[in-house]
C-alpha cells in the first residue's frame, strides 16, 4: 500500500444531493471537520451526485447552505461527482487495458438465482463469476471489477496466502478485515443503466484531490475493502481510515432520509452541534457555549483528546 504519512492532511466530507443534510449527516461532517483542524489539515467538501435518478434538484445548494449555517466551511472550493464523469471513465479504460475489470452481462435476477442454487445466505448478492471467462452469447450490461482468487497475484497474498482477504486498520473500530472473495465477489464499476458505481467515483475523487484521511459513518466500513483493493488496482495511495458510529432511530435503523430523518433546524446549530458531539462521545468542557466559534474550539480540543483515547492503528494492510 502506498504510504501517506507524510503527505499534508486533507479530508473530505461527502454527501450525497438526495435531500436535506439530517441529524445523522451532521455527525458524519462534524466529525470530518474536527480531525481535519485537530490535524492543522484542510478540509474538502465533495458533492456526490453521480446517481443520476436519485438526486434531488437544489439538495446540494441546500447541503452546502446549511453546512454555512453551521461554521462548516470547505478550504476549497466545492467540486461536484456529475462533473468529473471524464475521469471515471479514463479510470475504467486503464483497468480494461490492465485486465482488471470485464463486461457482463447477468440480471440481478441471475445473480439471486446462482446464489440459491448454491444454497448461499447474504445480506448482498455476492457474484458468482459467471461472465469472467465471457459472456457467452449475451449482451454486455455493466464492467466488473475481478477481486483476487488463489490464482492471482501470488506475490501479493494476504492472511494466510489468501489474496482475497484485505486487511485494514480504522482509526475508531479497530483493526478490519474482509475476504473479497466470498463476502463481495467481482463488483459492479459501472452499472447496466450506465451510471458510475460509488465505489470507483470515490476512489477516483480521494485519489484526485490527495484525500489523505476519510471519516466518515460506520455504515460505510463495508465499502472499505472494496476500495483498499481498486486502490491496489489503479496504483492510487490508500488514505488512513476512520468510521464513526451511525445515528439510529427509535427502531434500531440508521438515521437516513430512507428511515424519515428530518432536515436540520438551521435557526438553531448550536443545539444540534452539541447532540453530534455528545453522540461523539466528545468530553466538552463548556456544555453551553455562547458561539459558534467557542463550541468549535472548545469541540476540536475533545477531538484531540477522544483520538488520544483510539486504538493506535498500523495503517499498512
């Protein structure tokens, strides 16, 4: 993995223009914004619209609004995913010239109906590899990502001569791992109704603006070694890791727009910056700061003592 530890520190926060920013978006950009200035380090603000049909008209002009409102403020200038298709694509044709990625040609359909033939239970329909020795007659629908099998790459094995199994350190959860190939199986980079999968637009984006760190929710840990790999694969440098815990609603499910999570009251920041700091776990010295200013700083200096509290993680997997 390529090393960025002496690279200047640059996060990200990234939200998706599918609806207001929620209570649950809030943690996610607040814990962003404080590692960013407890590091000295700048911080990006990403719009990731490459969803086509599922984003919202105005949302993003909305997201970056309500971030002002609560002293959330980008060093750089905001870019947008929907702008930067270009790259997506110079990335996929460097990955077919590798012989990293093939078109397929299997339904989701297909895929469920292989996955109970093999009498397999998965919260994710894991591809079984049909189309990697060709699609056999049928059209090509989406381009595929090939994760490591026993057969490739012996010189790069992991845990126990296991290709497959990426291993990874996260700066909150712990040390990580997940074996590609029986969890995940070859993934989608661009799918059949021709929009960019997030798993390549992300690591294209972080690899293009020198993200060095990402904070971001626990909902996403299981993306991580999808991209640890497509990292590998483009020869791109691997950021160092932190996923915070997601908000839950009364019923135990992630706070999202999906679970009815309401915008953000932009008449009154402090009260909700002080729930995402509790949900934190920030220890604050002033429990009712009189600015945004002096939650802030008060706020970045329990950021410092919370990372001094996590597990210290070798960041080489």
């Amino acid at each position: 993995m390529n090393s960025t530890a002496a690279a200047p520190y640059r996060g990200r926060f990234a939200p998706s223009p599918t609806g207001p920013l929620h209570f649950g978006s809030l943690v996610s950009a607040l814990a962003s914004w404080l590692d960013a200035r407890a590091h000295g380090g700048t911080w990006l603000v990403r719009i990731e619209d490459i969803d086509g049909p599922r984003t919202v008209p105005g949302a993003a002009q909305d997201i970056l609004a309500t971030l002002g409102h609560y002293g959330l403020h980008a060093d750089e200038t905001p870019v947008w995913q929907s702008a930067r298709v270009d790259r997506y694509r110079a990335a996929l044709d460097r990955l077919i010239a590798a012989g990293h990625v093939y078109p397929c040609g299997c339904t989701r359909k297909e895929i469920a109906d292989s996955q109970l033939r093999l009498h397999q239970r998965n919260t994710t329909l894991i591809y079984p590899g049909t189309c990697r020795g060709g699609l056999h007659g049928k059209p090509a629908r989406a381009w595929r990502l090939r994760v490591p099998d026993d057969d490739d790459e012996p010189g790069r094995a992991g845990i126990g001569g296991n290709p497959a199994l990426i291993r990874f350190g996260d700066r909150w959860q712990g040390p990580q791992q997940q074996d590609l190939a029986t969890e995940v199986g070859d993934l989608v980079l661009l799918r059949a109704d021709g929009q960019w999968a997030y798993q390549l637009a992300v690591v294209v984006d972080d690899a293009g603006q020198g993200i060095t760190h990402v904070v971001r929710g626990a909902d996403l840990l299981d993306s991580t070694a999808r991209q640890i790999w497509l990292q590998r694969c483009l020869g791109v440098p691997t950021p160092a890791w932190l996923h915070v815990p997601v908000v839950t609603n009364a019923e135990g499910e992630k706070l999202s727009k999906q679970t009815g999570a309401q915008a953000l009251d932009t008449a009154r920041p402090l009260d909700a910056l002080l729930a995402a700091a509790r949900h934190l776990g920030l220890d604050l010295q002033d429990p009712a700061p009189a600015s945004l200013a002096a939650f802030q700083a008060d706020a970045i200096d329990a950021w410092r003592r919370k990372l001094a509290q996590l597990p210290v993680i070798n960041q080489k997997s």
